[in-house]
C-alpha cells in the first residue's frame, strides 16, 4: 500500500512538473500543470498494475532468445 501510495504521488508530481514546463515553453493556460498531474495519478491508480507494466514472461514468449548449444 505505501508503494502504491508513493506511486502514485511521485507520477502526480511529476505531472505537475510537465506542465509547468509546459506553461513556461509554451504560455500555456496555469491550470494545465495540476491537471496533468492529476491525470497521471488517476492513470496509475485505477488502471490495474498489470496494465502498465510488460511481463518477463510474456516478452520470453514473443522473443526467444537464441541457443548457442554445440557451440563450444
């Protein structure tokens, strides 16, 4: 839960940062960094985890690796 907790804080600030790195480049409306901080969070807390991350076994599936049997 506190991972989750952090998660979620740090993807909220970093939102924020964006967009005020966005108001700052672009002259965008004030508002816009909150917003996309809050998005962000949103985005990680409701979306099931396994949704935003890619699985070791799943690539092993799509990409084998090469076997360098009889190779010495």
């Amino acid at each position: 839960m506190l991972k989750q907790f952090a998660t979620i804080s740090l993807w909220f600030l970093s939102g924020w940062t964006f967009g005020a790195f966005l108001v700052w480049a672009v002259g965008a409306p004030e508002v816009l960094g909150p917003m996309l901080g809050l998005a962000a969070a949103l985005i990680v807390a409701v979306l099931p985890r396994a949704s935003l991350t890619w699985s070791a076994q799943g690539a092993a599936k799509t990409s084998p690796q090469p076997t360098f049997e009889g190779r010495h």
